[in-house]
C-alpha cells in the first residue's frame, strides 16, 4: 500500500495537476492579497522569532561572507509571543478507523487533516523547547552562563536528545543542541507517517498506535511482526495514542546518529534563511528505509499529493470567502 514514484515518462505530454493547482494558488494570493500573514505580523509569533535568530555556523564550516557574529540581545519573553498554532497541547486523539474508508480520496485527505494536526502540535513543544535553548544561548553570549533552574533544565534536554553535559554549557554544546532542536516539516512528517503506516492502516497503527514503524527492542515492549527472521529479536512499538508515536518519531529523527545528514540538512536551510525544504530534507533519511533513494522518491511522490490538497484546500476556502 505505499505509494509509486511519480512516473516521467507519463509527464511529458501534459501539466500534473499539482502544478496547476499551484499555480491557481498563487495567481489567487496575487489577487488577493491575503495568503501568507504580513510580515511584521509574522514577526510576532514563536516561529517567526525563531525564524529571525541568527545561528553560529557548524563546527568546521566557515561563516558566509558578510555574516556577522551571533549577537546575545535578550529574545522577548514566551508569554509576550503570539501562538502560531492552536492549543493542542491537551488532545490525544484516538486513530480514526483509515482502513474502514473504501473512498481513496476521502481517506488521504483525512489522514492528511489527522496527521497536519499532531504534527503541528509536536512542533509548538519543540520551538517552544528552542526559544528557551536560544535564550540561555545569547545569555551566555553575553557572560551569563545558565546555573539552578536552566542548568537543571539544559541537562535534561542533552539527555533527551543524546548530547553529552560534559563539563557545563560551552558554545559548541549550545551549537550541537541548535542542530538537534528543530521542528519536522508538515510535508515530511505526513510523507514518511502515510509510507510507513500504509495511511493509517497498518496493523501496527491500528493496533499498536504506531505511524512511523519505530522498533523496541525490550519483549513485550510492541508487536512481534508476523515476518519477522529467524534470530530477530525487534519488536514494533506500541503507544498510548498516535501522538505519542509522533514524539516518539520527532525525537528518533532529532537525536539518532543515523539521522545527522537530515539534522545538518536542515540546520543550512535555517542559516541559509530559505525555510525547511522537505524534499531536501528526505535525503536525509535513507537510513530510515532498506530501499535506498527509491524510499526518497515516495516520500516526495506523497509531499507532492499533500501539497496538492493544501493547494485546493486553500483555493475553496478562498472562494468561499469571496
């Protein structure tokens, strides 16, 4: 039930309807006027804050030409800031039953609302955990290293993400931490939850809550997978709600070894200024997968559906509005 790479040969002789939605969206923003927030409104929320920081470069790369050095002006306070996102800090939704939906279309563009929502929700927590990571960061820019309550706080987040404390916070610690807490775009995070869950309807999902295939490795810690080899001892971990799974899947990609090419991937896009790219950011993640760039391009062949359902989405409501 994955789905196929985009095939090229098929493309040649017409418009993917993807693009033609795309286009419609942006000729309907251009009339409009009313897309993307303005950008001093944009300013004002966590992830435009975040979005304006300033990062030191990596450890052996050297700063772009005109770059100037990271700066330790104080950030404003969390509760000063805007929320981007709604409050769904309290939902732990139950899966809805995907397998039981006999309309393809109707079940994709579920998924796609059930998943949007999770994600969104894990990523407030983790910019939420970045905007307090910046703040010691420029505190101790400006000789202020973080003691009781922060230092408390700094060490159980390098736990959290495998980053050695060592001796106390120096900057090539806040720069690993800077690396490692970060959002997973909407896109990839729906791409790789529908490829891995068979849209939700997986035995794993459906039993086990499990939409991104994390393995355990502890008996009785998941589900024994029916084809599992002689000798293996894995199993597929079970969760109390999708949203656990999803934690669960934001902090494998945001502190595994396997997954640094994704991490640094995605650290040059934010110093680059451009926005996380998931269709980058997938090459990544060949670790994730047995079947090298083929996994790449079904990621990318479901970011494209995803992008193609926003695309209409925002179209009708547009037009309803209007």
């Amino acid at each position: 039930m994955h789905e196929s790479p985009m095939d090229t040969k098929r493309m040649s002789g017409w418009i993917p309807l993807w693009a033609v939605l795309s286009l419609l969206l942006g000729f309907a923003v251009f009339l409009g006027g009313c897309g993307d927030r303005p950008a001093e409104e944009e300013a004002n929320t966590l992830r435009g804050v975040l979005q304006n920081v300033k990062l030191p470069p990596l450890k052996g790369d050297l700063p772009e030409k005109g770059e100037g050095s990271v700066r330790g002006d104080p950030l404003p306070k969390l509760d000063e800031i805007e929320a981007q996102a709604p409050d769904l800090s309290e939902r732990f939704p139950e899966l809805p039953n995907f397998s039981g939906m006999l309309d393809v279309q109707e079940k994709k563009r579920r998924f796609f609302d059930f998943m949007s929502d999770l994600l969104q929700a894990e990523n407030v927590r983790i910019r939420q955990e970045r905007f307090r990571l910046m703040k010691l960061y420029r505190a101790f820019l400006r000789g202020e290293p973080p003691e009781g309550e922060d230092r408390s706080w700094l060490q159980s987040l390098c736990r959290k993400y495998r980053e050695s404390f060592g001796d106390g916070a120096d900057a090539e610690l806040f720069r690993n931490l800077l690396v490692k807490v970060d959002i997973v775009p909407l896109d990839l995070g729906i791409a790789q939850a529908a490829n891995e869950s068979a849209w939700g309807a997986s035995r794993f999902a459906r039993k086990g809550n499990n939409l991104f295939g994390q393995w355990c490795f502890e008996q009785g810690c998941g589900l024994v997978p029916l084809r599992r080899s002689a000798g293996s001892t894995h199993e597929v971990q079970t969760y109390p709600s999708p949203r656990h799974s999803v934690r669960d899947y934001m902090k494998n990609l945001n502190s595994h070894p396997a997954y640094r090419k994704f991490r640094v991937i995605r650290y040059r896009q934010r110093k680059s200024g451009s926005g996380l790219d998931g269709g980058e950011l997938a090459e990544g993640l060949l670790a994730y997968s047995g079947i090298g760039h083929e996994y790449v391009s079904r990621l990318r062949s479901i970011m494209e559906q995803y992008e193609t359902y926003r695309a209409k989405a925002q179209i009708e409501e547009k037009s309803e509005q209007s």
